[in-house]
C-alpha cells in the first residue's frame, strides 16, 4: 500500500517524497524539534526504541469505565499555513479512546485550502503518512478538478509530528510493506508503544474523519483516497453513508481488507511484465525469466518488493526484463545494483510514514491465516505453516511459497501482541454513492486487479484505468484521462 508520493530513482539516488515536503520542513528532525508545537502524541504514548518481549497472550481487558461524554469537535487554533498562504492550518483534538473508557486525547494537524460550502477531505496512505504536509502539492496539481470545493487534508492519528516512534523497526523497514524485519524490532516496537496500541486501527481514524466532519461544519463531505486512503474512504462510507456525497479512490484496496496471503499482487506482476515487455517489444519472456531467477537465487521477496516500488508514481519497470534474462544466464549483477538501490531508496523516518503506526494498524486490520488479532502468539506458527501447506504454485507463479512466508506484513503481525479485534465492515457492498476508481495498469503495490473487484462492489461505481500509470494516478501519472475523470465526476 506504500506511501503516495514515494519516488526511487534508477541511479541509486533517492527521493522518498515530493520536494515540497522537504521545503515545509517536515523532515524527521524539524519535526522533533517542534514536537510540543505539533502533533506530538507524548501525553499519552512513550517514545518507540525501548526493549522487553510482549506478551505471548491476550492482555486481560482494563476495567471499563463509564463513557464520558466527548465535547463537540472543535478545529483550533486556526493561522495561515506556512507553505501555501491561501490556506490555513488548525488543530482538531479527538479522545485516544473513543469510547471514553480510557483517557487521553490526541491533537491531529489539519490544512485547509479555499472556502467553499463543498467539502472534499483528501486521505493518503501507508497507513502511516501524513497529510496536512501535502495540500501545498495536491492544490497545484489538482487545482482545476478540485475547484468548487474546499479542500482538508489531516495527519492521520500516529502520523506525522505525531508519529509512532520505533526507530529500530523504522531502519529495517523504512516505506516497504513486504521488506522482512527482525523479531527483535518488532517486539521492540509493540512493547514501546504498550497497551495503546489498540486505538490505531482504521476503524478509530474513521472515528476521528467523522470528528473532522463535525468540526468543519459539513452535512456531507466527499473523499479522495489514494492507497490505503481508499480504504480509510471505505470504510468511513460503510459506517457513514448518510455523510458522503462521494468517493474517489485512486490506487485501490479492497474494503474488505489486504490479505498477505492474497496471490493477486505476485500474479500481477507477471502481467505487468509482460505489458513492459510488449511495450518494447522485447524478444525474451520475462515472466519465465524472473521464475528462474527466484528458483536460482530464492530472491523473490526482494525482487518483488523491487518491481512493487518502482511502480510508485510513474513506473520505471523498463529495464528489469534485460536484468532479468541476464540474472537468469548467470549475470546477476545489475539486478543486484538495482534492488540494493531502491532498498536504500527506501529508507524514510517516522515523520514521513510511521512503521509503529503501520504495524498496529495492519495487524489490527489484516485478515491472516492465524484468524482474528486476539489470536494468541503461541498458536499463529502452525497455523501460518498450515496455510503455506496450502498454497499452489501456480498461483503465486512466478514466485514461491517463501515469497510469501517472509512477507514483512506476515513477519510482523505474527508478533505482535494480540488486541481486540475491530469491528469487521458492515456490507459486502459499497453504500449506493457516486464512485470513481482509478487505477493504473503498471500498478504492483494497490494492483488493478483489486480496482476491478471493488468496482463490480460499488453500485454506482465507475472504473477509469489509465494505461501505463502506476501507483497513484491523479497527481503522478503522465497519461490526463484519471484527472479529466476527476474533474467531469466532482462537478
């Protein structure tokens, strides 16, 4: 599900995000450096990098208290955005717990471009990315099909200045969904953040989107959601239908979540291989190419998460079917440059997309083989192996069932410690709203695939797919029909 604005270059250069971001000065360390004055969650949850094992059950249930009645969300604090001078920037607080049983409050940086009465509350992903930081970028890219309306971006709760905070598990992983952590940093993590670790599911930043609503003084609202924000979009419209006007999803994932066990992804890739490979008319076959290679060098966690990254923005998969036949006669070299390379592209701190947070949303969230997170960690082995048992071959071609077994989102969820489970999503299908998907047929981290199956769930759906684009089509790809789509769908 990456991050939206990733960008790796071939040359072993890297830009994790977007200049702009850099010039807000939102690098790790500003926002360290301002962590009083911006979205720190230090009140309520210790810092990430401690040590200790978790444990190995459920914790038993703190004593309940009486629901306190929440006062009525309320944007503070509103000033002129640093960055973009016609916008302004406030601070929405929302309980940790929104039930009230456990206290403690959470101060969430909003940005808001433009007056309008229509609201448009634009989501990114991860989870783990921030957003108020991007408004700047998207009202210059999208200016003309958002026109009409005003514009909200929010950092999503454990994001941002308010990051969660685990800086072992954050060097491992950096922006990767499938790199393999180490035990060690995963527990490290989980035992950092402690028992509050439970109020980041996506079902609690629902809780804090229909919050913003309220505060921002909307009857309805429409959602742009790009990667894991269209599942934020989801499953908002699954509890809120009466507030959404509509929904656009960019880079889609599934409302009924993202399995790790899911084989569309490893297929797609092979499709995708294939359009590059009739795209230059390459003589060779670069899917039977990358099968020996995963069966030579048993690299095929890495090589996927390779070709997942450079399908981010506008993809750059052009070179990977010569690297391929060549690692497959013996010449691994280049192909090995090339993952190493975007393995060190991805490296990114806990301001720009939080792995604490990442962790303890998907593994809340995450369908797994184990069942539900309140499964203890003692019998999650054997059911993980059990499942693997299962897996045919020619699913997952042209990768191997190891591919799957060392997945990071696998690796660390079968650690984590178990917590209740959310609240499951209300309806096989989506609420009859106006829906826009948009997807790009080079996509490897949300794949098209997935657009085409929340479409046929959308009673009034409407799939754009734009060829040759990759993961995040409104504002990165080259081809204009996604954000011709946008504007004819927002008016």
């Amino acid at each position: 599900m990456r991050t939206l604005f990733a960008r790796v270059n071939r040359g072993g250069r890297t830009r994790p995000l977007e200049d702009a971001v850099f010039r807000s000065g939102c690098d790790d360390g500003a926002m360290a450096r301002r962590a009083t004055a911006a979205l720190a969650l230090s009140a309520v949850l210790p810092g990430c990098g401690g040590g200790g094992h978790h444990p190995r059950t459920a914790p038993a249930p703190a004593q309940p208290r009486p629901a306190a009645a929440q006062p009525t969300p309320t944007l503070r604090a509103q000033h002129a955005c640093p960055n973009l001078r016609t916008a302004r920037c406030a601070t929405l607080t929302v309980p940790l717990d929104h039930s009230g049983r456990v206290p403690g409050h959470l101060k969430l940086k909003v940005a808001i471009a433009g007056h309008a009465s229509r609201v448009l509350v634009f989501l990114t992903g991860g989870p783990g990315q921030p957003g108020a930081p991007f408004l700047p970028r998207i009202m210059r890219k999208l200016r003309a099909p958002l026109r009409g309306y005003r514009v909200v971006m929010f950092d999503q709760r454990g994001t941002g200045g308010g990051a969660l905070r685990c800086p072992a598990l954050q060097r491992q992983v950096g922006t990767s969904d499938l790199t393999l952590p180490s035990e060690s940093a995963v527990r490290a993590c989980a035992a950092a953040i402690g028992p509050k670790r439970r109020f980041f599911s996506t079902a609690d930043t629902v809780a804090d989107l229909e919050d913003l609503r309220s505060a921002l003084g909307a009857s309805q609202i429409a959602i742009d959601g790009v990667s894991y924000g269209t599942f934020v979009a989801e499953r908002y419209a699954l509890a809120h239908p009466d507030q959404v006007s509509r929904l656009v999803l960019d880079s889609v994932v599934l409302h009924s979540g993202y399995s790790p066990f899911d084989p569309t992804p490893m297929r797609a890739a092979a499709r995708v291989l294939r359009l590059v490979c009739a795209e230059q008319r390459c003589r060779t076959d670069p899917v039977a190419d990358l099968a020996a290679v995963v069966q030579r060098y048993h690299d095929g966690l890495p090589l996927l998460d390779t070709m997942t990254a450079l399908s981010i923005g506008v993809p750059r998969l052009d070179r990977l079917p010569a690297e391929l036949h060549e690692a497959r006669n013996g010449n691994p070299r280049r192909l090995d440059r090339l993952v190493a390379a975007v393995h060190r592209a991805e490296g990114a701190p806990a301001g720009i997309l939080s792995q604490g947070l990442h962790a303890s949303t998907v593994c809340a969230d995450v369908p797994a083989p184990w069942g539900g997170p309140a499964t203890p960690i003692s019998a999650r082995p054997a059911a993980l192996a059990s499942a693997l048992t299962r897996l045919r071959p020619e699913d997952i071609y042209p990768f191997d069932p190891a591919t799957v077994a060392r997945n990071g989102v696998v690796r660390t969820c079968v650690e984590w410690p178990p917590m209740a489970e959310p609240p499951p999503p209300t309806s096989r299908t989506l609420p009859p709203v106006p829906v826009l998907l948009l997807a790009g047929d080079h996509d490897l981290s949300t794949p098209l695939e997935w657009a085409r199956k929340e479409a046929s769930l959308a009673p009034q759906g409407k799939l754009v797919v734009v060829p040759g684009a990759g993961h995040g089509v409104q504002s990165r790809a080259k081809d204009p029909r996604a954000r011709v789509a946008l504007a004819s769908f927002l008016r």
